[in-house]
C-alpha cells in the first residue's frame, strides 16, 4: 500500500469490484478513452481484473475513487513490455489520483519485472492524460490517425506513448 496526499493505493480485493465495474463502465459509456464499447457486468468485471498481472485501486478520503490494470502488452519475446490503462470517478478528478496511480504502476511494472510500459492508443483529444504521461517521462512513439472511433462516431487520432523502466 502506498499514500500520497490522502490518496492511498493497493491491491484490489473482490468486495472492491462492483466499485471499479462502475468506475470503469463510466469511462467506457463516455466514449473517449477505453477502446472498449459496452460495459461489463461484476460477473465478467470479476475475470477481467484477476486475469490482470495487478489490478490496484485508489482509495480517496476513505472511498474507492479510481482503478488501473497492468499486464503484458503482447507475449514472448515482447513479453517484457507491460501496459496499462486507469480510470478515475468523475466525482473526483483533478486531485492528483490520475497521477498516483500511474506512478504507483510504473512502480509495480519494475517490480513485476517488465522493462517498459507502453500505452497503444491515447486519444489525442484526451489532453489531461497526455500532459501528465509527458511530465512523467514518457517518450511519444508516433501516431496513427484515426485510430480511434469515438462515441460521436467520429475517428480520432490515437498517440502511443512508452516509458522506460530501466531508467
């Protein structure tokens, strides 16, 4: 568990899951960031966190306020590279838990032995998120335009990002 201005991180537990399901389905049916397109309900919510390498959850002023998952990005020889994606309520964003928890998973991405950690598809209109990853010290790959077909029906540019965890 680690604390950080009254944002304390840890290792989801199941009573957690129908906390992260709604958090996590609120990013999803907003239709601007998650690649995926219909929400999942505890039963699936249930498999897609323990099937992660970690799933930890941001507790904020005694409430489960956001989430993210790490896990390889692809397999074998790639296997060294990890990814991961995070979800804040919207009841509380812009306090600083985005932040925690993509520190406390460049933290846990060492400790579960990858070497980078590498997002495939942040959308380019989603400019909260790109300014933390670059004050965080990731490097931009390139971009592939309209790799994202947001909730207006429209295609977006995506940016892939990575970070080295060696450094």
């Amino acid at each position: 568990m680690k604390n950080y201005k009254n944002i304390t991180v840890r290792p989801f537990e199941p009573a957690d899951i129908p906390t992260m399901t709604e958090i996590w389905n609120e990013v999803v049916e907003n239709g601007d960031a998650f690649p995926q397109d219909k929400p999942m309900d505890i039963s699936e919510a249930e498999r897609f966190f323990a099937s992660q390498t970690f799933t930890g959850v941001a507790e904020y002023k005694g409430e489960i306020s956001g989430l993210y998952i790490l896990h390889p990005n692809n397999v074998g020889r790639c296997g060294h590279i990890s990814n991961a994606s995070y979800a804040v309520s919207s009841k509380v964003r812009g306090k600083g838990i985005g932040r925690v928890l993509v520190e406390h998973s460049l933290f846990m991405a060492r400790q579960k032995g990858f070497r980078i950690l590498q997002f495939n598809a942040v959308v380019a209109s989603n400019k909260a998120a790109i300014a933390l990853y670059e004050k965080l010290g990731f490097k931009t790959i390139g971009t592939v335009k309209g790799g994202y077909f947001n909730k207006n029906k429209e295609y977006e540019d995506i940016i892939l990002f990575y970070h080295d965890l060696d450094t």
